[in-house]
C-alpha cells in the first residue's frame, strides 16, 4: 500500500466529547501489580463510523440506512491509517445492518490490506432506534417540543422517545431486510437500556467465541450499539454511560486477558479502559468541536 495514498484520505480528527468535567484514568504506575502484569489474550476495536448523509443534515437518524458523507469516508480512512501505522491485524470482523457501518468497515479493511477478513452482519449491532423522531430536524424538534423534553430522549438511560407508526418508511418491519426478524423483536422506539438490552446477546453468543480462542477482533457499529458493549466490558453505571460520546472514526482499542477482562492502558480516559488511537491534543481538539457542534445543532443558546 503506498502512503501517499493514505495521506491523501486522511482528514481532520472526528470530533467526540468524553465529559470535560471526569477525571482521566490513572496511568499505569498507579495500576496493582496484578492488573499491570495481566497477560494479553484477546483484542477488540470498536470504531464508530463515520459522519453520514444525515449526520450532516442534523437529522435524527437511527435505523434510517444513510450513506457516509465524503468527510465520513475520510474519517473512516483515517481511522484506518491509525490501525496501520500501528500494525493492528485483524482476524474477524462484525457490523450492523446499515450502510454508513457498512461503508466504514469497507474501508477500514481496504485501506488495512485486510479485504479478505471474514465479515458478519446482524441487526442487533444497529444504532438506537429513535422511534417517531426518526428523519426529523433535532433543532427544529427542540423546537416543537423544548430543550428539556429532547434532552430526556437522546439522554436519558431509560426513556425512549414518541414510537414510530409502523405505515411510516422508517419503520424497520417495512424493510425487506429485517424480514428474518420476528415483528415483535423489531422496535417501535428504542433508549439506551433498550439498545443495550438489544445488543449484548450478540456480544455474548457471537463475539464473544471469538475472543475466547484468542483473535483479534474489529467492530463496526454506532455510537448506542457500541455503548452497550462498553457499559458492559468496563462495568459503567446507568449515569455515566448515557454522558460518553464515543467519537467516530477513531478506533478504540481494548486488550483482554484469559477471561476476557479488559487490561487498562495507560493512555485509557475514565471511564473507559481501552485507549483511542490518537493523541492527547487530537482528543482536546475534537472536545472543543463536538462542544461547538452541539450549540449549533441544538440551539443558538446553549
């Protein structure tokens, strides 16, 4: 693979926001010896993919199948750059049933020289299903509904948003891709509990096979999706994890031991253990733009 080829694809940081207010993890002098000297079993990537059509529209999107933008293509390469500049080699590979994860996996094994990877698609890795507010503008719903009421719905652990009318092109029960699926699995509306709920089975019954025989795995999902598995490896409360933004395009690396246990990196930001492949000011950067995005996005105001 040539590098100016990957220079070339390269863009700007994703922007991503960890909660300016927590603490960074302890580093490694602070770790006891028996978590420092844990011995590497396993690897998981989690990367979230890229900016889409409608990320871009600020439209909320969930199980809408949207493709990625231009910078979402280039945030998924450069997030594949950072991979290989590493010397990450992965042996399976998992995504959701949506395109924008879809296409930023794609990428990611191209860019890699890892095209041949084994690939596994399922819906329980889909993003959040944001019910009735599915295709709307975020600031306009602000709008309509107020600040407090949405803020309930994209960031409460537990409450999900107005449900969708199953006549709607949204709903997922209309789309010939979940026809597999039993009417009552596919969801109305979705909070993170539910997402959560939705996909750790498949962490557990699918992915998890994998890591115990030792590979090296990458997944491809979304912000909620990825969340849930997050909550679950580093054991995050209800209230911390509804305020972690995982940031898109930048992989997140976490090492596991015999039981498939995270090993924290020093490089790791609470609460998570596992460390994003980018540096400390990247990370200040992408803090400051996500805070700057959400003002316009949400309201002049905030």
């Amino acid at each position: 693979m040539r590098t100016s080829l990957l220079v070339a694809l390269l863009s700007p940081s994703a922007a991503f926001h960890l909660g300016q207010h927590r603490a960074p993890r302890p580093t490694s002098p602070r770790l006891s010896p028996v978590v420092a000297a844990a011995e590497k079993h396993a690897t998981v990537i989690f990367l979230r993919h890229g900016q889409s059509e409608w990320n871009a529209a600020s439209l909320f999107t969930g199980w809408a199948d949207v493709p990625l933008t231009t910078l979402g293509k280039n945030e998924a390469a450069e997030g594949a750059t950072q991979m290989w500049r590493e010397g990450y080699k992965v042996d399976v590979a998992y995504t959701s049933l949506l395109k924008r994860a879809q296409q930023t996996l794609d990428i990611v094994l191209k860019i890699t020289g890892q095209e041949d990877v084994p690939v596994h698609q399922n819906w329980r890795l889909n993003e959040r299903m944001y019910g009735g507010l599915t295709g709307l503008n975020k600031k306009e719903t602000v709008e309509k509904f107020g600040a407090d009421q949405v803020g309930q719905w994209r960031r409460s652990y537990d409450t999900p948003p107005p449900p969708i009318d199953t006549s709607s092109p949204y709903w997922p029960g209309n789309d010939n891709k979940y026809a597999h699926i039993p009417e009552e699995d596919i969801p109305l509306s979705e909070c993170l509990k539910d997402t959560v709920e939705r996909t750790l089975p498949y962490w557990s019954k699918t992915i998890t096979p994998a890591l115990t025989r030792g590979k090296t795995v990458l997944i491809a999902a979304h912000g909620n999706s990825i969340r849930g598995m997050l909550k679950y490896l580093d054991g995050i409360s209800d209230e911390e994890i509804t305020a972690l933004e995982i940031p898109t395009g930048i992989p997140l690396v976490y090492e596991l031991d015999i039981n498939l246990k995270p090993i924290p990196d020093p490089l790791a930001v609470y609460p998570l253990t596992g460390k994003f492949l980018t540096d400390a000011e990247a990370l200040r950067k992408a803090q400051e733009e996500v805070a700057n995005q959400s003002k316009l996005r949400y309201s002049q105001e905030e």
